[in-house]
C-alpha cells in the first residue's frame, strides 16, 4: 500500500491540522455510504430494544375489559407493585453501563453487541412465562442487566466512524421511535391472539416481541462492521476520507486498549457529572410518561383499544422531533438554543396538564401531550456532547456510560412518577415532570455555555482531522504522529 504525503499543516496552538486532500462532494458520497452501512439496522436494534423496553406499558391494559385475561389478575398485582416492576429493570441496567462499555472494544461492537441483544431479546420472552409479582421482577431485572451498554456502547461505536455523533444517533434513537411508536398498534393487534394456545394476550406480547429481539441480535453478528480501517465495504481512499475527518480527541481502533489512568481522569470533569444529571432528569419525565402514557390517556376517557391507538401520535411526533431538531443541530453546529426549543414546549405541557385539565374535553387534554412529546428531543443532544466532549477511547468509553447510566437512573425513578392513587387526572406526576424539565433548562444552559467558552470542542479545534497515515493523532494530552498504520495492518 502506498505511503500517501501530507505536507501542509495547519498550527492552532499546541494543536495542528493536516489539511484534507478531498473535496467536500467525496466527503459527502463516502459518508453517505457510511451512513447506509450503519444507521438502518443501528435503528432496527434500537427498535427491538424501544419496544421490550416499553412493551409492559401495553401490556398491563391489555384486554383490560376482561379482568381475568390482565396481567394484573393473573400475576395477583396490587398497589404500587406495578411500578416496582418497571423500576426493576434499571437496577442492574445502571450498574453495567460502564463495565460493559469498557469491555466493548475488547470483544469488538459487532461481537459485543450481538450478545447483548440475544440474551435480553430471550429474557424479554420469558417474561411471558412469569407467574407472580416475584418472578416479573427477577425476570425484568435480568433483561436491564442484559441490555445493559447497548445505548453508550452505539453511542462510542459511532465515535469510531463520526466526528459529529448527536444527529446520527438521533436518526438511529429518532427512526427507531418512528417505528416502535405504532407498538400501540402492535399491541393492538397482539390482543385479539389472547386465548389461543391457552395463552392470555399479554404474555403473547412479550414471547412474539422478545423473539424478534433476539433473532436480530444473531443477524447483527453478520451485518455490523466494526471499525473504519476494518471494514469490507469501503476501499482504501474511502477509508482515508473517513478516519481522516475524524476530530483527534476522538477514540481510534489504533489506541482502542483502555487505559485505567484515563478512566480515573474521566472522573475529574465536572460536565460528565453535569450531562449525566441533566439526562436523568430528562429521562424521569420521558420514561414516566413512556410507560402510563396508556393509562393516562385512558384516564382521560377513552377505552383501552382506544389508549393503545391513541399512544401512536404522540410517539410519532416525539420520533419525527427528535429527528428534525438534531439534524437541524448538527448542521447548524449549534446546541444551546436548540437544546432550550427541546425543553419549552414540554415544561408548559406539563404545567397545563396539572392546572386546567378538567376544563378541557377528552381530545382538549390529549392534545396536550403533543406539547409533551418533544422533551425527547434533547436526549441526543445531551449524550453526543458529553461524548465529544472528552479527549481519548479511555475517556469516550467511560463518559458516553456514565451519561448513559445516569441518565438511565431517572428510568429507575420514572416508574414511580405517576400512580393509581393519582389518577385519573395524575396531578402530582404532571408537577414532578414539570418542575424537573424547568431544572434541565437551568443545567443545560450553564454547562453549554461553559463548553463554549472552554472553545476546544465546539468551534475551531472541534474541526481537526486525524490522519493515520502520515497525520496526527491525540495520545495523552499530546498531538504526535501516527505512521503506516493501515499499511501495517494491511500487511
């Protein structure tokens, strides 16, 4: 393989750029292959994952007009019994993000990702064959210690391949949402199998869905390259163009062996702790109304087929948001504002819904959860700028967990926002949820703008390139050189 020359370098301080050798339309055609190699079945896994995540919600008024088919009769649920049931699930999911994120490059994405996925795809089906309170929880915390790294570990695998990462990760999170938002109707349709086999329509649900789950996790094996300078599809100046607009703070498949002093030093920077405080607030509001969303718009006065349908929109819209906000984002390369238009709707949304719903009809307060909707739109934003915003695959692969696992913690406290005693109008939830986006607002704005300021990841040096071949690369704290690297490994 031939030794490609860079001559011109460009100096920002104690940092340096080697100038590209391509245009902007080879940028853009060999991105766009990257995008294709990647994204679809990135957010076919994501989809499998929204929807075992999620599908209890569904399940828990299914066939809801007949008391002894429900999963409430015949698992003998009471209480607050049903919200500790969806806690349960982050328990393990919280504690094994960093682990396994840690041990991702070890095994490869593909590899890793793949066991992932098969085993909570075939716990998510056996949770179709609990019996009693006890054993859903067991089996759900399973599934959350299963699933664990699958959001930070795409996250830091698309390090690998993007210097910008929130609006490829918003498509993937986005366009699995699109999909996963007609589970609704999934579900739907999933209710009319109850009785056959003597099986009762809910734990149908869970065997058909976590079935699906685990088949893909086998296909991922298969179909998921793992980094740039390995893949089959790309060739050689391909592979050039994609490493080399590569940021040189971002992690490489040249350095992918973590470093305990760089996962100690993760710990020092006060905006992980920031970001992953932000997220978790966020995510309390956006589980909590992800799984009552049935029961709460069944409260409003519609009959459970109705709630199930009914849950299609808003889920659409929060998908379609998501995606067109974080597009907008990185293609402007801004964040603050766009961060704030994620978070202004909702905070009124839930403001309304806790003072004037019994002055609006059944379709006045459903509206309402249009404006709700888009809080979801932040959660790609939060987690790609505290990915980007750290130095090394040590760092990366520590930062995007513990964003990820922190944020995740607000899953485990969402389940518990809204309960029977609160409804039908759910007053309390809808306070709780306001109030916590309205402290979002305040952190993201704070942290934003200390990023800004700091000028290293957002602005100037955010656009440095890494060459492998004859470029530069970030070890430590320091830009060296980095020679021969695809031709050694070629050889």
């Amino acid at each position: 393989m031939a030794q490609r020359s860079y001559v011109h370098v460009e100096k920002y301080g104690e940092a340096a750029q080697v100038q590209p050798d391509w245009t902007p339309a080879e940028e853009t055609k060999v991105m766009r292959k990257v995008d294709l190699a990647l994204i679809p079945w990135l957010t076919v896994c994501y989809t499998a994952l929204n929807i075992d995540r999620n599908n209890i919600s569904s399940a828990v008024i299914m066939n809801a007009e007949i008391p002894a088919h429900t999963m409430t009769v015949q698992l003998g649920l009471d209480g607050t019994q049903f919200n500790w049931a969806l806690s349960a699930f982050f328990f393990g999911y919280v504690l094994l993000e960093i682990p396994s994120n840690l041990v991702i490059t070890r095994f490869n994405p593909s590899r890793w990702i793949t066991r992932i996925m098969t085993t909570w795809g075939i716990l998510a089906a056996l949770m179709g064959a609990v019996q009693n309170f006890a054993g859903l929880v067991v089996v759900r915390a399973l599934v959350g210690c299963m699933e664990a790294g699958f959001s930070p570990g795409t996250i830091f695998f698309l390090s690998f391949w993007y210097k910008v990462i929130s609006s490829r990760w918003a498509y993937m999170f986005g366009g699995a949402n699109v999909v996963s938002s007609f589970g609704g109707a999934v579900a739907f349709g999933v209710a009319s199998m109850d009785g056959v086999g003597g099986i009762a329509g809910w734990r149908w649900l869970f065997i058909l869905e976590g079935s699906v789950s685990a088949l893909l996790g086998i296909m991922t094996w298969f179909i998921l390259p793992d980094y740039p300078q390995t893949c089959k599809f790309l060739n050689t100046r391909e592979k050039e163009i994609v490493i080399g607009r590569l940021p040189p703070t971002g992690p490489s498949v040249v350095s992918k062996q973590i470093v305990p002093a760089e996962v100690l030093d993760a710990f020092k920077d006060w905006k992980m702790y920031a970001f992953g405080m932000a997220l978790m607030l966020t995510l309390i509001t956006v589980y909590a109304i992800a799984y009552f969303q049935p029961s709460v718009i069944k409260a409003m006065g519609f009959s459970s087929t109705e709630a199930q349908l009914l849950t299609v929109p808003t889920s659409l819209l929060a998908a379609l948001w998501i995606i067109f906000i974080n597009w907008s984002s990185d293609n402007s390369q801004e964040k603050l504002l766009h961060g704030v238009a994620c978070l202004v709707a909702p905070v009124a949304g839930y403001f309304l819904l806790a003072t004037v719903q019994t002055k609006l009809s059944d379709y006045g307060k459903y509206g309402i959860l249009f404006l709700v909707a888009t809080a979801s739109g932040i959660i790609p934003l939060i987690i790609g700028l505290s990915t980007i915003t750290t130095k090394g695959t040590s760092r990366t692969a520590v930062r995007s967990a513990f964003t990820v696992a922190c944020g995740n913690i607000g899953g485990a406290i969402g389940g518990q926002i809204y309960q029977l005693d609160d409804a039908p109008l759910y007053t309390r939830g809808h306070w709780i949820n306001a109030t916590l986006l309205l402290a979002v607002l305040i952190l993201f704005v704070i942290t934003v703008v200390a990023v800004i300021k700091e000028g290293e990841y957002i602005g100037r040096k955010a656009n440095l390139t890494v060459f492998e071949r004859g470029g530069l690369e970030l070890e430590g704290e320091r830009f060296v050189d980095v020679t021969n690297v695809m031709s050694t490994r070629a050889a």
